[in-house]
C-alpha cells in the first residue's frame, strides 16, 4: 500500500478522488430531486478519506471525522440503492457517502493516513 503524502492532500476535493463517482451522484441527485440545491453542493465536497472503521467499509468521509447523520439520503439506479448521503443537522451539507455497489473504492486508501 502506498503511503503517500504531499501537498494540496488537506485541500483534497471529493471530486479530485472520484470524478465519477461524484458525476454520478449529482446526476442520481438531479433526477431524484430536481432543483434540490444539494446536487450542486457535491462538486465542492472535502475529502477526508475512506472510514476507517473496518477494512470493508465504504463510506466515503467529507468531514475531518465521522458523525452519525440525522438524516439519510438514498440514491437509486433502476430500483436499487447504489448510495446512501449523510446529510447533517442544517440538510444542506453532505457529511459522508456511503457507496453500496461495491465498486473498488481502494484507488484512494493512501489518503486515509
Ligand atoms: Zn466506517
């Protein structure tokens, strides 16, 4: 594993980790609640590394570390729950994504430091 650190790591966008994940999940935003000012908040997500609760977990953090989110968000492609966004107190900031496909989110352990 690398363990890589260097500069702009602390500026680190969600979008600069995961362009297409982050594409995704605006597009899923739009169409699910058009005009809902949160699909335009995505692009400009910190990125604060991969949980690191377990070696499986998948949620992506864009806070400097993890809250439990009162409410919860849930995307979905062609009748199935591909993320889940965990929206904090004001409902107008993203604080963690939850990616259930299982897609490979390991690209960017080597911020997780
Ligand atoms: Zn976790």
């Amino acid at each position: 594993m690398e363990n890589r650190t260097g500069p702009g790591q602390r500026d680190q966008r969600l979008k600069d980790a995961y362009p297409d994940l982050v594409a995704e999940i605006t597009e899923l935003l739009r169409a699910s609640q058009p005009g809902d000012p949160l699909a335009d908040s995505i692009v400009d997500l910190p990125f604060y590394g991969v949980c690191s609760c377990s070696p499986t977990c998948e949620i992506l953090l864009t806070k400097p570390s993890p809250v439990v989110a009162p409410w919860i968000v849930v995307l979905e492609r062609e009748g199935e729950a591909v993320f889940f966004l965990g929206i904090d107190q004001s409902q107008a900031t993203v604080s963690s994504v939850e990616v259930l496909d299982g897609r490979d989110l390991t690209g960017c352990l080597s911020l997780s430091s």
